[in-house]
C-alpha cells in the first residue's frame, strides 16, 4: 500500500491536484501493479516563507505569480 507525500508551494489550484494526484495514482499502479484503491496521496501546501532553498527563503527568490 504505497504512500507518497508531496510538497509543494501554496497557491495551487484544486484542479492542479486533483491532476496531480491522478498522474502519481497512474505512474505508480504501472510500476508496482497494485490497484488504486491502494495507492494514497497527501499533498501538502506549504506557503513559500516556510520553505527554505540555496540558504534563502523562497519567497525571496520565488517570481510573482503572474510571471510564472
């Protein structure tokens, strides 16, 4: 019964992980052959103040989000 956490930056909308969380079900259901039903993904939002990367915060160095 796999478990896969991901982290990621806040501000992802649902339909993001719904796709997220469908795209890991698949990949890892062919690789391992077991069902989905067995297959659980957590997704964590972590808001980039909390989330350090090169020594630096990053919401320091992460672009707005209209630049993405």
């Amino acid at each position: 019964m796999p478990v896969i956490t991901v982290n990621w930056w806040q501000g992802n909308d649902r339909e993001s992980r719904r796709d997220l969380v469908a795209g890991i079900t698949d990949v890892v259901t062919q690789v391992s052959g077991c069902p989905d039903e067995a297959v659980t993904v957590i997704i964590r939002d972590v808001d980039p103040d909390h989330w350090g990367k090169g020594g630096r915060l990053a919401d320091e160095i992460r672009p707005p989000r209209s630049l993405r």
